[in-house]
C-alpha cells in the first residue's frame, strides 16, 4: 500500500527582511557567540547564517572603491582658490575629472558626490 503526507497550511521558508538578516549576522558572529547556537535560537541551518554572511560581504566590498596611493610621485601643485577651504579628499579621475571633498563636508553629502561620480 503507497502512503501520501499531504501538508497544509503555512510553508516552510520563511523571508527574512535585510533588518533581521543583519541582526541575525550580528548575533551570531559577535564575539564569543557560536553560529550553531544562533541557528539553533532562529530555527535555521548554519549554512543560511554563512550565505548571508557571504552576500553581505559581497555587498560591502561592492560599495568601496580600491584606493591606490603612489609614495614615488611627487604630489603636483594643485591651487587653491582663497575662499575654497583646504581639501582633505582630492579624487583625480584618469578622464581629467576631479572631485575635492574638503574635511567640514557632512558625511552624507561626500557619500552623494562619490556616488555620483561612479
């Protein structure tokens, strides 16, 4: 005789948001924490906790850009205009393009621009 399980109701997977996602990560690679135990609490495998680990770091890495800074160079006379004030980031771009971010610039302001150079 063949047996059928039929389920019903709810599914298993369940969708997580990137705000539990992140506290989830938090929790689990704190120090002193061990992932099993916080799969265990959240009722998923450890295997979920490292693949939202990876895409985050994926994420992180995207948002950065590599700086490269030549010791050997000299720095080249850039002037300065009197009434502009002494900037800390200056972004020279191989298309002659050049941002300055200056150090009393808001952060949220100099993440705009650098994303707007992209």
């Amino acid at each position: 005789m063949t047996q059928v399980t039929v389920l019903t109701g709810a599914g298993r997977r369940r969708d997580w948001s990137d705000e539990e996602r992140l506290e989830i990560l938090r929790e689990a690679f704190s120090p002193g924490a061990k992932v099993q135990h916080v799969a265990r609490r959240y009722d998923i495998s450890r295997s979920l906790i490292y693949q939202w680990r990876r895409t985050a770091l994926r994420r992180a890495q995207a948002a950065f850009a590599p700086a490269v800074i030549d010791d050997a160079a000299e720095p080249a006379a850039v002037p300065v205009a009197p009434n502009e004030a002494e900037a800390a980031i200056v972004l020279e771009l191989t298309d002659g393009r050049r941002l300055r971010i200056s150090a009393s610039t808001p952060p949220a302001l100099a993440v705009a621009a650098l994303r707007a150079m992209r």
